[in-house]
C-alpha cells in the first residue's frame, strides 16, 4: 500500500510539473522535487530493501564483450539445447564453430549471433552432419 501510494506522489508530481509549463531554467525547483520524491519513496519502502543491489548484480553480470554476448544469447535460447558452440571475437567479427544437429539450427545460431549488439561480423564455421 505505501508502495502505491509513493508510485501516486509521484505521478500526482509529474502532472504538476507539466502543467505549471515547466521550463528548462526551472532545474533548481526540479531538483528540490525530485529529492523530496526519493525521500518519500524511500520512506514508503521497508528499512531492509535495498533496491540498488540487485541492479548492481545484474550490471556486473552483463557481458560486454561480443563474443561474451552471443555465447550468453546462444546458452540461454532454448533452441541450441545439447549444441555446444565454440565463439571466438576479433574486434567486432564473431566465429561460430560447432557441430550443429541441421541447418535450421545453424540459420537460427547465425541469425542470433548477428543481431547481438557490437557484433559487426559473422564467420559462419557450423558443420551439419551429413545424412
């Protein structure tokens, strides 16, 4: 309930900003808003909360390199259950190697690896068993 009723304050204080017409040169009255607005959002949550740290979890396990990023997307897509894939960077160009079950798998494996953020380039090393 303090949850919600902190979530209202601020939406009640987002309304009174825009229609008071807010202008840029109004950044001290901004600042004095939205410090009250953490003082009464802290103080609608319990003593034991402490949000930040699970973002800060989060954010350390982020990967930021690009063959960091496509081994994490390729591990957790439920797609590429029991394919082991080999990843290696250079600079923005990925390698994919692996033996792969057919060549939707290695479409799908290759489609994830170029729609990762940062990577520029994929080299597309996927063998199919022949049948």
């Amino acid at each position: 309930m303090r949850q919600f009723a902190a979530v209202m304050i601020l939406v009640a204080l987002f309304f009174l900003l825009v229609g008071s017409q807010f202008k840029a040169s109004d950044g001290d009255r901004l600042r004095a808003v939205s410090h009250l607005a953490v003082q009464k959002i802290r103080g609608a949550l319990p003593p034991a909360v402490n949000v930040a740290a699970p973002v800060d979890a989060l954010r350390k396990e982020w990967p930021t390199r690009p063959d960091d990023a496509v081994r994490a997307r390729l591990g957790a897509d439920k797609r590429f259950v029991g394919v082991e894939f080999k990843v290696t960077a250079e600079g923005g160009a990925v390698t994919l190697r692996g033996v792969v079950p057919d060549a939707r798998v290695k479409r799908l494996a290759v489609g994830v690896a170029e729609n990762t953020i940062g990577v520029e380039k994929v080299v597309d090393e996927l063998a199919v068993p022949a049948e």
